[in-house]
C-alpha cells in the first residue's frame, strides 16, 4: 500500500496583500493626500475600494496606471 500525500486548497487571497493604502500610494507618487483625493473624485485616479474607512488600491491597477502615464509622458514629450 502506498502512501497519499495530504492535498491542502490554496487559501484564497486576501484583498489586502495585493492593495496598498491611499496613504501608500501617495508617498509612492509623491502627492499630497488631497491631491489624491481631489482626482479619486475627479475619475483621474485608477480604480479603487473602501475597507472600512480606508481607501485601497490594486497593485495591479497602480502598474497599469504607471505604465500608461509614462506612455503618455513620453508620447507628448517626443511632440514637442
């Protein structure tokens, strides 16, 4: 008779290990917390979502966020 591994399911992640706070997100873009809040309500910000009271966001919306402005950057950059 052989012996069977146990087979343990994945745990299912946690919305917090792949998000940052908007307090995160501002000393990474270097922005003022108004600021950030100012474009959140303006539509100029990526998605978010609230826990609480705390406002997050996806990492993998940041990126996509960051590759699109410094798209642009350089596009308008290479046109002046």
């Amino acid at each position: 008779m052989t012996a069977q591994a146990e087979v343990t399911p994945a745990k299912p992640a946690h919305p917090l290990d792949n998000s940052i706070s908007e307090t995160e997100l501002c000393a990474l873009w270097n922005i003022s917390p108004k600021t950030a809040y100012d474009h959140r309500k303006a539509g100029k910000m990526p998605p978010s979502f609230k826990i609480g009271t705390q406002v997050r966001y996806l990492l993998s919306d940041i990126e996509i966020a960051e590759k699109t402005t410094h798209t642009i950057t350089r596009k308008l950059r290479r046109e002046a």
